[in-house]
C-alpha cells in the first residue's frame, strides 16, 4: 500500500518536490488519506470549507442548487486536480458553494487550507513551487470551467454537441476525431439535458451527415 508521501509525489501539486520536501509540506499541512465510497459525500454546500482535497484516484463529481432547489451537475473533479483551491484565493468565500460526491471509489490527500493560505502568504522559499504547481492546476480548471459555460450558453443541444466536439477536436491537434470522457448518461448530464433528448439531437447530426461515431470516438464534420 503506497505512504501518502508516494501518493502526493505523483500529484500535479507536489509536482518537483524532493521526498523529503514533499514529507515536511505533509506534516505542516496536516496532510492525511482519505478514501471515499462511491456516492459518499466529500464536501456538503453550506458547510465551512477548511479542507482542500487532492484527487488521488477516482473522480467527483460537483452539483449545485437552482433557485428552484433542483440539483445540477456541474463538473467533475478527476485524479490530479484539487477541490477547493479557487476558495484558497477567495477568503471572503467560507462555505462550500457546492455539494461534492464521489463518482467512483476515491483515494484524496486532505490538507489544512488555512494553514496552506498562511504558508503561501509567507512566501517561504519552498512554497514558490508549490504555488507555480498551483497555478498550472488552477489554469486547467479555468479553461474547464469556462469550456462548461461555452456549452452551456448555446442555444439548442445540438449546438452544445457541435461546441464542445468541437473545443475537444482543437485540443487535440484538429484531426476530426475526437474521444468523449463521458458515456451517454454523464455527457447529457454535462449538457444538462435527458439522455433521450440527447439521443435525439446526436441522431439529427448524424443524418445531416455532419457526426458519426463508434462508442465514445465521434467523427465530426463541421
């Protein structure tokens, strides 16, 4: 069974660091390893955050309200990226925004936000990585985010399709195929919409002969 300094090692987060810098940051952090079942509940909107939690293994998966009181899936948090780390640059914010559960059986690194806020803001010399390491991560989730919203703000499900094949394709060198993370439930989900409308709307595009696809490899020709 790997310590939770070979696990935090393999992590964006202590991406760097020497074994021993990794074990000291760890204990100043009150780092410790949480595992987490399947649909167990990590972060509870409302609560105080005082935890950031670092994906070691699984995923999460985080759900806001509507003003209606409906829950909706927002994102998913896979292994390498860190719940919390906006909230460690906005202390104004005290509670979890979001209700956060496990997709899957997960391993986390749990580390002491308030002490990891009032290391940063020393500026201790082995924090200058630490917050390089921080930013690249806090960069992808930016990109990600604002991804969700690009979809989100398109007018019908098949345009949500045609935007997000399409980011997908650019990410990966334009080459007209491009791999779905997500099976048909997740990805309407992301869309926000049923899995029948979804259905529906991937039908319209193969018939217009803009999209094929063989499981989650979708051709796309638009």
């Amino acid at each position: 069974m790997p310590s939770i300094v070979d696990l935090a090692r393999g992590t964006d987060l202590f991406k760097g660091f020497a074994t021993s810098v990794v074990e000291s940051l760890l204990y100043r952090f009150n780092g410790v390893k949480k595992s987490v079942a399947k649909n167990e509940t990590v972060a509870l909107a409302g609560l105080e955050v005082n935890r950031l939690f670092v994906v070691v293994s699984g995923r999460l998966r985080v759900y806001e309200k509507t003003a209606r009181g409906h829950q909706i899936f927002v994102r998913e948090i896979c292994v390498g990226e860190v719940l919390g780390l906006w909230i460690l640059f906005t202390p104004e914010i005290t509670c979890w925004p979001g209700t956060v559960v496990a997709a899957e059986p997960s391993v986390l690194i749990s580390l002491d936000m308030p002490v990891v806020r009032h290391m940063m803001e020393m500026a201790a010399p082995e924090m200058a990585r630490f917050s390089s390491n921080v930013s690249k991560i806090l960069a992808r989730e930016f990109f990600s985010s604002w991804r969700k919203m690009t979809v989100m703000n398109a007018p019908t499900i098949e345009a949500k399709i045609q935007i997000y094949l399409t980011e997908l394709n650019n990410e990966t060198g334009k080459t007209g195929v491009v791999k779905v993370p997500f099976d048909r439930e997740r990805m309407a989900e992301y869309f926000g919409v049923t899995r029948p409308a979804l259905s529906r709307s991937l039908g319209h595009l193969r018939d217009r002969g803009l999209l094929s696809w063989h499981r989650n490899e979708f051709r796309i020709n638009f």
